[in-house]
C-alpha cells in the first residue's frame, strides 16, 4: 500500500521508472511519448549539459539561504534572463514555481502600489478562463470557474473580463479589429466600474494555456491592453509560466507581440522538469521604488533563488540560446501543426486547431457546424486522456473551455527535442485515442 498521496485516490498512477529524450518509461516497460507535462520537458529527459551542471553545484553548495548569501549561479541566471527579455525587465526574483511566481508578482505589485504613494490601489482584473497558479492569490487570480468553486469564500476579490478567444468571442460578420476593439472596450469599462484609483494590475497569459488551449491573442489586442494600463497607471503582469521559455518560439511569448509587461512570471521550461524553479521579473522602475523606499520586498520563501535550481536553469538558458534549441521550435511546430491539419482539420468533432510553435490544441465539438460542446457528463476530455495514455501517449485535455463547464480541448506541449518521426507518432496515437473516445 502506497501512503503517498496522489492527485486522485480513486486512480493511482503507474511507476515512472525511466526518461530518455522525448519518452517516459513505466515500471513494467511501457514507453510513453510526454507531450502533455504542462508544458515543462522542454529538453526531454537525460540532457548531459543540465545534469552535469546539477552534479558540479551539488559538489560546491547545495543550499544558501537568501537572507544571508546570494549565488553565482543565481547572478549568472538573472543576467542570462534580463539580456533576453522584453525591454525594460531587469531585476529577477527566483522562487520554486509558478504559483510562487505569480504570488510574489502580486504582490510586489501591492507593495509597489503603497510604496509610491497609492495604498487605494489594490484591485486585480484579470480574464476568464485564464489559469495563474492554485495557491489562493493565484488562485483567486485565475478565471478557472471549476478550480476556483470550492475555494472561493477564502479568495481574494478580483474581477474578470473576457478573454481574446476568437473562436468563440469574435462574432460572425465582425472583423479582428472590432472584436479587440470589443475587448477593450470591455477592460476599460471594468476599470472604469471598479474606480480607476483603486486597480493595481491586469494580469493575463500571452498565449492562454490549460483552461482555454494554447490560444493566442489577435491583431493588436495587447498592444492596446498596453496602452490602456499606461493611461490609468495600471500594472501589466503577464503570467508566461506555461507559454515562455522559448514554448511558441521566442523565449518570452510578449515578444511576439512587441509588448513589454511590469511584471513577468516564468517557470516550467525554465526548469524543463530537472529542478523546481520559477521567477518573477520586474522593471528598474518597481524595483528602484522599492530599494528607494522601504528598501525590503515583504515577502520570501525558504528555497528563493535555490543554487541547484538556479544552475540547473541556467544550463536550461544555455541549451535554448547558445546551444538553439529554440530554434527548432518554429520549424517543429508548423510541421505539427500541419499534421494536426491533415489528420484533423476534417474531422466532424474537431472545431479549431490552434496555437503557437510547441504550443498547440485541438478543440473538440459535438457539431463543428454550430461549435455546439459536447455535454460534460460526457467527461470526453478525461476518456481522451486515458485513451491517449493507453496508446502511449502523455497530453493534456482539459474541460470547460468554453465557460468553465462546457467545452472540451487537447493541448499539446511536446520536448523541444522531437524528430519529424515524433511528431508522425504523436498525430497516430492522438488520433487512435480520439477515434476511441469518438468513433
């Protein structure tokens, strides 16, 4: 009998026993192609350039606590990070996740707020069907209907408006222009409603990742969102913990958009799953306040700016930039994109396929005609994803895209690392699986 707790007590996992590259192996065998972490084994399993940073840090000094030292593979790391990130991003503050990330976002925004002199501002917008995390700032943060429900006399208040989700939000006859047009709209008016004075920040994912699928924002939508926290003295904090890291194929997804944001959380691939790790990054301009006022961040955990973590994230940025890893991500994702295309783009169940470099989704319809979403008894993301794990493959389905309830998606996040032949054998099992769930 196991006493580790998992995830779901009614369904306790295989034994993991080994990884190599792009596959995961189970205790009697299996292999099984990880595409569906959450978006963390950006290099696969067995990189030698990451494990043998690990070994070496190991053989200097596992662990130093914040309050007294810091370390130079965390001072190597924030240089690396702050040399490639939007402009205007220059200090990093090293945590052990996402979540955390997001927390201490949260609030060196509060704090940055009181610090120069606008203790009123404390509200938080973000948008629905977004995801930031499941500790309760996070938490409460996030648009997750479902993740949000059973805790939601202890959240925080933060109010949400609509996502850039064009599938479902840009109306029939209405241009991409109107549609953010639309959006903005609605933002400003939210703020408007909440008192200018009192909103902190507005916090978004650049490309939406588990609660919608890998859906990118269109047209000039955040340049505009940009513009609009610039006219009310509103922070703009993006949530890249699941979409950068080189994901769609630059290492932060705002570059793509030519948006910087105040605030930048990152995690997962920052990592790629060989230490827990994550960041927070802020502009000179929130830090100096900070170092100018009070000078101390109320905030810390035990493992900031861990030296195993950072080294182990450092020689993750190494292999991306120096080494062009991320380079590969465009070229492989088209190329999985247009096998997701040919194989699916037909498909009577099937009503988008979507997303950015090694970030894509398939959106699964009862009637692709109307976009009509199965109906959720029907739990089609959960047998989806047991049918893909059955064939060998590890994805990520999750329900209630549409309106936290309804709707049904595959998202795809495979290792940096796939050969032409991966990306065949991904398309063959997810198709055997949803052929299973939906013949």
């Amino acid at each position: 009998m196991s006493h580790v707790f998992p995830r779901h007590s009614k369904a306790p996992p295989p034994m993991v026993s080994r990884g190599d590259g792009a596959y995961l192996f189970d205790a009697a065998g299996a292999s099984y192609l990880n595409c569906g972490d959450a978006a963390v084994s950006c290099l696969g399993h067995g990189d030698a350039h990451v494990t043998a940073a690990i070994k070496a840090q190991l053989d200097r000094v596992a662990f130093a606590h914040t309050g007294y030292f810091t370390s130079a593979p965390a001072e190597a790391l924030a240089d690396r990070l702050v040399a490639a990130a939007p402009e205007g991003l220059d200090r990093v503050y090293f945590v052990s996740g996402g979540s955390e990330a997001v927390e201490a976002a949260l609030k060196l925004a509060r704090q940055y707020s009181i610090e120069v002199g606008q203790p009123e501002r404390s509200h938080v917008i973000a948008r629905r069907q977004s995801y930031h995390g499941n500790t309760l700032g996070a938490l409460a943060t996030g648009g997750n209907a479902a993740r949000r429900a059973p805790f939601d006399p202890l959240l925080m208040k933060v109010s949400h408006v609509s996502p850039c989700y064009a599938y479902r939000g840009q109306a029939e006859g209405e241009t991409e222009a109107q549609y953010v047009d639309r959006l903005i709209a609605e933002l400003e008016a939210e703020i408007e409603a909440q008192g200018p004075e009192t909103v902190m920040a507005f916090v978004a994912e650049p490309v939406v990742g588990a609660t919608l699928g890998a859906v990118p924002a269109v047209g000039k939508y955040f340049a505009r969102v940009r513009a609009l926290c610039d006219q009310y003295g509103i922070l703009l904090i993006f949530d890249e913990v699941m979409c950068g890291m080189g994901r769609t194929g630059t290492l932060f997804a705002s570059e793509q958009h030519g948006v910087s944001p105040d605030i930048c959380a990152i995690a997962k691939g920052l990592g790629a799953g060989y230490q827990p790790v994550g960041a927070m990054l802020c502009s000179a301009r929130i830090h100096d306040t900070i170092r100018d006022g009070s000078g101390f961040f109320q905030h810390g955990h035990t493992y900031l700016g861990h030296p195993v973590a950072c080294a182990a994230a450092l020689a993750v940025v190494e292999r991306l930039l120096d080494d062009d890893v991320l380079g590969r991500v465009t070229p492989l994702g088209d190329a999985l994109h247009d096998a997701l295309t040919e194989r699916f783009g037909q498909h009577p169940h099937v009503g988008d396929i979507r997303g950015v470099g090694l970030f894509r989704a398939i959106e699964l319809v009862q009637d692709r005609e109307t976009k009509a979403p199965f109906d959720p008894s029907d739990k089609v993301h959960a047998r989806l994803k047991a049918a893909a794990f059955a064939q060998g493959l590890i994805c990520y389905p999750m329900g209630g895209s549409m309106d936290g309830t309804r709707g049904d998606h595959v998202l795809l996040a495979p290792p940096f690392i796939l050969d032409d032949s991966d990306v065949g054998l991904l398309v063959d099992r997810l198709d055997a699986a949803v052929r299973a769930v939906l013949p």
